[in-house]
C-alpha cells in the first residue's frame, strides 16, 4: 500500500514538473511558426523533432539530407545548424506538443496552440429614457478565437467591466463623449468603432456632423467618378456622351465615330472642285493683267 501511494505521488510530481517546464506557443492560423530548442555550446550532431509520440523530423551528420515525415515534408523545413523547425501556414490541426532532441537530449517541450484572430467587434445600444439608463452591448462571433479577452473603454480611459454588456446612467456620464469595446487574443487585438454618448449633447451633434461628413464623402467619390467617365468617353471617342446616338451599355457608345468611304470620295471631289476654282481665278486675274498692259 505504502509503495503504491508513493508512486502516484511520484508520478502526479513528474506530470507536474513537466507541465510546467512546457513552454505554449500561440500562433495565428496561416502564419509560419519557428519552433526554437533550446541552444547548445557542443556541436550539433544529430536532431529529432517529435509531434506527441510521432516521428517530424529527423536528421544526423552521417546523412546528407533531412528525413521529413507525414505533412512535414511540404510544410516542414529544418534548421541544423540551430536545430530550429519551420513549419509553414500553420492550422488549427498542428495545435500539438513538439518535443525537440539535440545530440540524442530532449529538451523543452513546445506546445504550440494555433488560433483565429478576433474579429472586430460591433456595438449596439439600447436606452431605456424613462429610466434614463443604456445598455451597451459588444458582439463578434469568436469562434476558434478563444482564448480572448473583452474591455470597455470611455473616451481613453479603460473600464473595469468584463462583460461583453456595459450599463450607463445619464447622470453618471454625461461627461463622456464615446464608447467603445476591445477584443484581443495572444495573436490579435480588434476595437469596434466609437459609439457616441446618447446622455452627451455634444457628442450627438458630433456624430450628426460625422454622418454629413460621410455622406458628403460618398457624393464627392460618385460625382468624381461619373466626371471622370464622361472625360475618359471624350478622349477615346472624340464625342461627348451626349453627342453619341447609341447607349453606354452598348460597344458602339465607346467606338470612335469614323467616316465612311463615300464621305471621304465626296471630300476628295469638293477639293479637287476647290483647286479648279482657284486655278482658273487666278488665270482670269492674269489675262486682265495683261489686258491692262
């Protein structure tokens, strides 16, 4: 009996000590990963990298090349001069603990954990004007994000709720003029935009310039862009829009008019008309000349 608890005890102590000289390792999903060992002062002879109690990645000096194994060897790369492992794009299935060894020592265990970015949270506000309260809810699907965090801010300063729901009273705030909530994990960090104060008279007529703002914004772009349409038509047509008898829609809108074969051979018989013209005026002027003589 007295054996037996003792070695439980040995064994929970070993698990222990192991689970924290493990080191965790977030990555985002799709970035490169550079597992490092830990350095050695001795020449590197030999490294092995395992994933659980698989075979990575193998390599001594007595080989010219590094054996890679399973999906290693698309997305696996060795270093051996420090024993580092790349791994590249990086999923949520090489969430895994990669034991390094070094001249036949294991080393520190990496666990890497391989997560999604947190998306940018958006918030909405609900206002009870009896009561003269609001209710400021964060929301962002932060599936696969996990672990994250949430904060709320005032204007700069940092609120201590945690929740992803902030209640304000009118009396407490009219100080402030913004909200806005904050979500952030080991590999990302994203703020909703600022939600202007509805207890704070400024900050709504700030927000009303701001929605002008936009909305002039988006007048200007549009109006820009059809200016720029009609001139680009002008120069590649050499007609303006209005000039054209066919829809923009239409490949004849934008071909540039070009004139026809009998226009062109009745142009030809007006100038040749002309010169004859000119030619027999100026022969008349000469004969009068000499007449006058």
């Amino acid at each position: 009996m007295f054996w037996t608890v003792s070695l439980t005890v040995l064994l929970c102590f070993l698990d222990m000590v192991s689970t924290q000289s493990e080191i965790t390792l977030y990555k985002k999903v799709g970035d490169d990963v550079i597992l490092t060992p830990p350095s050695v002062t001795a020449p590197i002879t030999s490294i092995t990298w395992k994933v659980g109690l698989n075979m990575a990645v193998q390599w001594d000096d007595s080989e010219s090349e590094v054996s890679y194994y399973r999906h290693f060897k698309e997305r696996g790369r060795l270093n051996i001069s420090s024993g580092g492992l790349t791994i590249a794009g990086v999923t949520r299935g090489d969430s895994e603990v990669y034991t390094p060894e070094i001249n036949g020592a294991a080393a520190t265990p990496i666990r890497l954990i391989v997560i999604s970015p947190v998306p940018v949270p958006t918030v909405t506000v609900s206002c009870d004007d009896a009561e003269g309260s609001c209710v400021l809810t964060c929301s962002a699907n932060t599936t696969g994000a996990e672990p994250h965090s949430l904060k709320w801010k005032s204007d700069d300063s940092e609120l201590t709720t945690t929740s992803n729901v902030h209640h304000i009273e009118k009396e407490k705030s009219l100080s402030i003029t913004q909200f806005s909530c904050e979500l952030d994990n080991p590999v990302s960090r994203q703020s909703s935009g600022p939600i202007f104060n509805p207890f704070n008279p400024k900050a709504t007529r700030a927000q009303g310039n701001l929605n002008i703002s936009a909305g002039l914004v988006v007048f200007i772009s549009l109006l820009s862009a059809v200016l720029l349409l009609v001139f680009v038509h002008r120069c590649k047509t050499g007609d303006w829009f209005f000039q054209k008898e066919y829809m923009p829609w239409t490949a004849d809108f934008w071909r540039k008019k070009e004139s026809t074969p009998e226009a062109s051979a009745t142009n030809g018989t007006t100038a040749r008309q002309e010169n004859r013209q000119e030619e027999t005026a100026r022969n008349q002027d000469a004969g009068d000349d000499l007449r006058v003589y």
